[in-house]
C-alpha cells in the first residue's frame, strides 16, 4: 500500500438522489436548483452530527461519522426535512441512503475501498426516501434509538461474494418484505423526565 494511502474503520453514509436524470429532463436550472438544495440539507445536518461530506459526485454523495448513531440520526433527519421540502412532485428529489460501518483507505480527502463500496451497494438498493443499513451498523444502533427497523433479509450485493444482513429504518418508504422490530419502548412521565428530542440517542447509565 502507498504510504501517504492510510487505513481505518469509520462509518460511511451512501446518499444517491432517485429520478435526476427525469427532474433535469423537465426543466434543467430547476433540476439543479433543487439538487444544491439538497445537498445543503445534506450538509446541514452532516456537520450537525459530527461528520464530514468525503466524496461527491455528480447528484450523490459519500459521508463518514465517528459516530455511528449520528450516522443514522443524521441520515433519518435529513430524509424528514428533505420530504418536507417537497412541494412540486414533478421536481422532486428523493434520495436513497446506506450506512455501512467497514474498513476504508483514506486517499486526501477521498474514502475508497470495500467499505465505501458496500454503502453504494445498499444505497442502489434502497428505495426513493428509504435507509437501508448493515448488520454492523444496526448492532450498533438498536435499542439506542427511538425509532423502529425492519430486518428485510439477505442480499446479494453486485461483486461481494457473501451475502449482506440488511435492514431498514421503519416507516420510511420501503416494500420489501420484511420483519418488524419493535420501536424500544420510551421511559414514561412518572419515571424519567420527557427532555428527549426525536431520534436522539439514550444516555447511558
């Protein structure tokens, strides 16, 4: 490996916007109006949950927390703001997310490697609004979130030889068949202060 090319473990965000080439066919300043819009989303909140925007490329993106909770926090409140931005259907933007938590090299700025890959492959496969995440990302995250997944399966990313465990975030567009998880359930008023905000993570004891 060249020695300025330096290897370690993070968490990577995929994010992918569905119908570009679409949006841009209707009308093409308002196609990329609305792509600089998102992507100000997208930085918005990147920067709110300590990570950082590594790559882009055309209408996608390539994000890393340290955190892997702020990962997914992240890339649900992105999802919510940008679906309430919405309001001409025909020049939305409805972006696809994976997180994978793998091993990447670090070229500059730039994130490459299997890692890297793996979060694009569950980005491809996410549907329009919809967050997929692997399994080591959500057995980082369950029970430390307030909001619901959903195990749809194994799949068989294109060029990975094994197949990947993968779920979703509840109710955020998708229609694969699946298996619920159960939202963890929340403290109620008698016993413990309601100063949470959504989709903030459970202090530890």
């Amino acid at each position: 490996m060249p020695s300025d090319i330096q290897r370690k473990l993070t968490t990577i965000l995929a994010a992918d916007a569905a119908g570009y080439s679409r949006v841009m066919e209707i009308n093409e300043e308002e196609g990329l109006r609305a792509l600089k819009a998102s992507r100000a989303v997208f930085k918005k909140f990147i920067a709110r949950h300590q990570g950082r925007v590594a790559n882009t490329a055309g209408d996608g993106l390539i994000a890393e927390f340290p955190s892997v909770v702020e990962a997914v926090q992240c890339a649900i409140e992105v999802q919510r703001e940008l679906g309430d931005q919405q309001q001409d259907p025909d020049m939305a933007l409805n972006f696809r997310i994976g997180i994978h938590l793998g091993d990447v090299m670090v070229d500059g700025e730039d994130l490459l490697g299997e890692g890297v890959n793996l979060a694009a492959r569950l980005q491809s496969m996410a549907e329009p609004g919809g967050i997929l995440l692997s399994q080591q990302v959500y057995d980082q995250v369950r029970g430390k979130l307030t909001v619901g997944f959903d195990y749809i399966g194994e799949r068989h990313p294109k060029n990975f030889s094994e197949g990947v465990q993968v779920y979703c975030v509840a109710n955020m567009a998708t229609s694969y068949p699946k298996m619920h998880i159960p939202e963890p359930k929340r403290p109620s008023s008698e016993s413990a202060p309601q100063t949470a905000a959504p989709f903030t993570a459970k202090a530890s004891s």
